[in-house]
C-alpha cells in the first residue's frame, strides 16, 4: 500500500515522474515550468488527496487524451465541438473520415513499403504512379525481396522472344523444389532400413504425399532442362558477351554444375533398384579419374563411404542433397542474379541493339518499370507454370518406384540418369579405342615393313589408353572448363585475334559460332544416343522377348518426363488377364476378332517367330533355333494375386545352352501401371 502511495504522489506532484524537489518555487532543476504541488497532507493521505482534487470523469478524460493513439489525439478537439451542437457534429464526422483515411492511407504505405492507398489501387489498375517522386520506387527502397529486382528495365531486353523467361523459371523450380522438398523431408529418414518404407509410406497414406513427391521430381527434371535451354538461349543470343558478361557467364556454369549435382544426389534417397543402381553407374564414373589407385579409389570412397553404396553413402547424399548443395546454389544464384540485376541489366536483342537507325535503338532502351508492368507479368508466369506443373504430376507423370534396392541383382538394362547418359556413351566407347586400334595396326605394319618381326596381335597405343579414365572422367571434365567455362574469354580472344567488329548476331559475323554449335550438338546427340541402353547392349534373346512385354521393372525411357514403361501385360490390368494356359502358336496369325489379350498374345508369338528367322538367316547372336512359347496365368493367391508366366523354348545347341527361359511376374488386383 506504501509503495502504491508512493507512485501516485510522484505522478502528481512532478507530472512526470520524477520529484525533483524544487516544486514550490514553479521550476524543475532545468528550470522548466512546474505545475504548483498541492499542499501535503497528513503522513498517508496524499492518495486521498489527489482523488478529491479531481472528478472521475476529468481523470479518465485526461488519461484518454494523454495515452490514446495519435489518429484519437487529433479527433479529441472535434469531440468536444460535438457536444456543442449539430453542426459540431457534422465537422466531427467530417474530421473522422479525414483522420481515418490518413491512418488507412500510412497503414497501407507501410504494408507496402511505400505506396500509398490512391497509388496502390493506380498500381493494380494499371495506372501511372500518381504521386511524385514515383512512390513505387521507394518500395525498391524499403522492402527487402523487391530490393533484389531492378527498378526498371530496357524494354527489348523484357521481350520474350528474346529469354523465354528462362532465369526466371530457373528460379522458379529452385524455389518449387525447396517447398516441396521441405515438405518430403518431414517424412523421410535417411536409413537404408527406413528410406523405401517412407517413400512407399509417403506415396499411399500421406495425405497429398504422392503428389508432392511427383512435384518435386517433375521440378527436378524441369529444371535441369530449364538451365541447360537458358544458358543455349544466352549463348545464342550472344549474352556472355562484354561488358561485364563473362563472370556472370562463369558463375552460370558452376549453377549448371551444381543443379546436375542437386538432381543426382536426390536420385538415390527412393532407396529403389532404379535409385541404387543409378547411383551406382554414376559414382563408379568417379572411379576412373587418374590416377585411379589414389584420386579414383579416394573420390569414389568418398561419395559412396564405402566399397558399394550403403548406409553411409545414402546419409552422404541425404546431406549434400538437402543441406550443402541447396545453400551453395542459393548463395550462387544471388551472385549470379546480382550481376543481372545490379551490374549489367539483361542484354538487349543483338539485332536492335546494333540497328544502324538510331529512332529503333532508342526505343529498345525505353524504361519499363519493375512495378508494376513486370511483377504482374512474373506472377503470371508463375500461376501458369504451376498450374501446368501441378496438372501434369497429378494425371500424366508419377514419380518412378521401383523394388527396394538389392546389391546383388543389377537389373537389366540399367542407366545413369538420362542427364549423364552421353557420359555413359562416351564411355561405351565406339570412337576412340577403334581409333587407336586402327593407328596401333598402321604402326604395326610401318614397323613390319621396314623389317622389324612383332608377334601376332601385338598392341602398341592400346596398352597406354585407359579407356574409362578417357571416356568417363577427363573427356567430360575437359568439356566442360572448354567448352564453357572459357566461352567468353575465348570468344573474346578470338574477336582480337581476327580484328573483327564484335557482333552479337548470331547469323551476321557469328557463323564460326553456328558451325560449332551445330557440330557440338549433333555430337552430344550421337553419344548421348550411344549411352541409351538401344546401342551396343544386348542380353540373350529370349530374355529380350521377356523385357519387351513383362519387364522385370518399370523401365524408364532414356527421355526426361515421361512415365516408365511397365510393359503391355500389366499395362492391361489384373481384370483383364484370364487364367489359363495359351500355347502361343495358335496365335501366330493375328485376327481383327482378337480381344486386347489376345492381341498381346500374336505380338509375342511374332516377336518369337522373328528370332526363330534370324537364327536361319545365321544371326545366332540375336536368333533362336526352333523357339516356341507357353504363357500362363493362374490365380496366385484368392484374395487378388495373379502369377505370370512366359516360357520360350528352343533347340539346344552347346551342351551349356539350357534351352528354356521363364520369366515370372505377379500382379496384384489393385495395382495399377499406366
Ligand atoms: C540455377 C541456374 C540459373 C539461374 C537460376 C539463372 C538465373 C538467371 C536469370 C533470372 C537471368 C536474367 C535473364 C533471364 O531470365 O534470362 C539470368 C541471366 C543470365 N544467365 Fe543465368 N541462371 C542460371 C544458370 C545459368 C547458366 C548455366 C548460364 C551459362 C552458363 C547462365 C548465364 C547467364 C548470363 C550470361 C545471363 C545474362 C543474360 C543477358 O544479359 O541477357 N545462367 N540468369
């Protein structure tokens, strides 16, 4: 109660708080005016005191007046006016209105860090700013994400004919990927014992689970194919050319390196065969980097933590693929986007810029604004680009699952990712090492023929080419700093060199630069092609017929996007498969009277023909001699599981030949394979 007294007391002798002692004489220590101190009252009654001085009602209207918010401070002279009569009351309504659109006015300036209501509805109609200086112009000020966007743009520059929009999609995925993937990382352990139980738990009892994971996937590989049309589109445009271009250009290189390696470390956490083995061709690439006893065996060992991939190369890739390579790429991508933005402005269409007519060159340089021309044109896109990308991972594209790893069964005809196929190619080899051999037999013959004997089959080159270090790791990894990372600087060289007025257009004195293109592209077309399981792979033939229509696995098309193929007799469903046992001779001539089974059934008895063909034409790699087939569907189990089986038979011809392939799937009532 004492120290309740004391607080009063203070309040109201000093009026603010602080008893400075000199109240009686009207001055404060500073000299300041002082209301005079009421007299003092006998030891305990101030508080007593202080409530007769003034009413109820005068008290609560001070306070009011001393701590209501600014907006009521001003009405209060009006509130009084009020009580004096009608037209006190109109003026009163009248200041409201004024006082409460300023408030609403300074709220929405604040929420938009800048702009004012009049502008803000100006902004969305689509209007000029209306007030001066452009107020849209301080939001490019004051709020953080708009900070990072140029306040204008060259208008050419903005044409999409000339981007695409490409950067911008790029970004776009980037940020996809970090919601969805922050989303299936809720739900996923990087365990070897829990990774494919969670992604199968993710697939059919998360609610939206499915989807997110198809949308993360469908991201992934939308994005590897964004960054890699974006850096054609710069090269064709010319856009790493000076001023300024070259680094923006070197960082771009390190972002395509880094969303390879983003992609592929995601590839192994489904923890499938799809995942281990792909995983597996990729990072035994590493193994071959000379010197391969100590570069290759410690690259190897470190991706993988281990011999084989397992528990320590799955936590690995975990790490990389949701900690250091997404904050590497963020830091990246604001370097990168920071030099557009801040330091050179996206290049203008070569054409307009070098127009002999000054009129076209000034107007490929008229101002655009950011806000709100170009913002609303982004959001757009972005509605756009979602909406197709949520359509297309909800009806046409699902996410590969394949059965859960297994270390000791490689299943057939299995690739790197389709992004590293042509490294695959290169390493299948069909140039080089037939190159050498051809050389190491001129060689052979020079040195015969001036009389030196060799023994047959000697090799002289061969011995020193180390075909996967070649073709898998320093091929690729010169490509890439050539090819690439020099591109500005050798261009720029180049234009020295030759003396040549630096163009920008791609058909005006850029014709070199269309050769090499053209060339490079058919080049990695061929040897991506050559790394596709089409080229220079064949398993017996009879397993052949047996991948063609019941894969073992969902085989996935050496093209990005587009669902693997599970064969046609899953593909035609539990319902549509009825039990018995077909001898595939009776169908060896199709009839338009044939159901879808039946159909699927003549395809294969063709299939067999045709290798029975080859065998007499003398294809005995590809051919069977006398091959005949048997198919078989019985009810596996009552509640809904069918087994399978395709047998094809044929005339032994080596003691070792078993003469008989069988190939077992079981299909289970509700599964679905589109
Ligand atoms: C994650 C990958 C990447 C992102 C997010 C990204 C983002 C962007 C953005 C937003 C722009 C503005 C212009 C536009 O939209 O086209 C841009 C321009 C540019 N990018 Fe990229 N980029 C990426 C990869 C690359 C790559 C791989 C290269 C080349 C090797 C590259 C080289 C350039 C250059 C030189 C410019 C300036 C173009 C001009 O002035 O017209 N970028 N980038």
């Amino acid at each position: 109660m004492g120290l309740f007294n004391r607080q009063v007391k203070k309040k109201t002798e000093s009026g603010n708080g602080k008893d400075n002692g000199n109240a009686p004489n009207g001055h404060d220590t500073n000299g300041h005016d002082v209301p005079p101190a009421p007299e003092k009252a006998e030891g305990g009654a101030e508080l007593f005191d202080v409530k007769t001085s003034e009413t109820m009602g005068d008290r609560a209207g001070n306070l009011l007046r001393e701590k209501s918010p600014h907006a009521i401070k001003a009405l209060m002279p009006w509130l009084d006016k009020a009580r004096s009569g009608p037209e006190g009351r109109a003026e009163f309504i009248d200041k409201t209105k004024e006082v409460a659109w300023v408030q609403a006015d300074n709220t929405v300036r604040a929420i938009s860090a800048g702009m004012g209501i009049a502008d803000t509805r100006a902004f969305f109609r689509g209007d000029p700013p209306i007030e001066k200086p452009n107020p849209r112009y301080k939001v490019h000020v004051n709020a953080f994400f708009a900070h990072l966007r140029p306040k204008y743009y060259e208008k050419a520059s903005t044409k999409f004919s000339h981007t695409f929009a490409l950067g911008y999609l790029s970004i776009y995925m980037f940020m996809l990927e970090t919601i969805t993937g922050v989303i299936l990382m809720v739900f996923y352990t990087p365990s070897d014992r829990r990774a494919y139980e969670d992604i199968v738990k993710i697939m059919s009892s998360i609610p939206y689970g499915q989807l997110m994971r198809d949308l993360h996937r469908v991201g992934a590989e939308l994005m590897v194919l964004i960054v890699v049309l974006h850096m054609t589109r710069v090269f064709l445009t010319g856009s790493f050319k000076p001023p300024a271009r070259g680094f923006t250009w070197l960082t771009g290189v390190v972002l395509l390196i880094l969303t390879f390696a983003l992609s592929f470390s995601g590839y192994l956490l489904p923890w499938d065969q799809l995942a281990y083995w792909a995983v597996t061709i990729g990072t035994s690439m590493a193994k071959s980097v000379p010197p391969k006893e100590i570069v290759g065996y410690f690259s190897n060992l470190i991706m993988r933590g281990g011999d084989t991939i397992n528990q320590n190369g799955l936590l690995r890739f975990y790490l990389m693929h949701v900690f250091a390579l997404p904050a590497i790429t963020l830091v990246l991508i604001s370097v990168h986007y920071y030099r557009v933005a801040r330091s050179h402005g996206i290049s203008l269409p070569a054409a307009e810029e070098e127009d002999p007519d000054p009129a076209v060159r000034k107007a490929a340089k008229e101002r655009i604004d950011y806000l709100p021309e170009l913002f609303t044109r982004e959001l757009l896109w972005a509605a756009i680009t979602t909406f197709l990308v949520v359509v297309y991972s909800a009806f046409v594209f699902h996410a590969p699952l394949q059965e859960h790893s297994n270390p000791l069964h490689t299943p057939l005809h299995t690739t790197a990712p389709w992004y590293f196929l042509w490294i695959q190619g290169l390493l299948k080899d069909a140039f080089v090492l037939p190159a050498i051999r051809a050389l190491d037999q001129t060689i052979i013959s020079a040195v015969k023929f001036i009389g030196v004997q060799m023994p047959p089959g000697s090799t002289i080159l061969v011995p020193f080419y180390d075909s996967p270090a070649w073709m898998g790791v320093i091929i690729p990894t010169m490509i890439i700093p050539a090819l690439f990372l020099g591109v500005p600087y050798i261009n720029e060289w180049w234009e020295k060199f030759w003396g040549s007025k630096p163009s920008r257009q791609l058909l005006k004195n850029r014709k070199g630069t269309v050769v090499v293109a053209v060339i490079s592209t058919i080049f990695m077309l061929v040897i991506w092609y050559q790394g596709t399981p089409f080229y220079g792979v064949t398993a017996p033939p009879a397993v052949e017929i047996g991948q063609a229509f019941l894969p073992e696995e969902g085989v996935l098309p050496p093209v990005p996007l587009v669902p693997d193929d599970w064969g046609p007799i899953r593909r035609l469903g539990y319902e549509n498969l009825p039990d018995g046992e077909y001898d595939l001779a009776e169908y060896a001539v199709p009839k338009t009277t044939y159901t879808e089974f039946e159909r699927i059934l003549s395809a294969i008895q063709q299939e067999i023909m045709r290798r029975g063909q080859l065998w007499e034409t003398g294809d005995h790699e590809h051919g069977l001699p006398e091959p005949t087939g048997v198919f078989t569907i019985e009810q596996w189990q009552p509640n809904g599981l069918k087994r399978i089986e395709l047998q094809i038979n044929w005339t032994k011809t080596t003691p070792s030949d078993t003469g008989e392939f069988k190939r077992v799937i079981y299909l289970q009532q509700d599964a679905r394979y589109q």
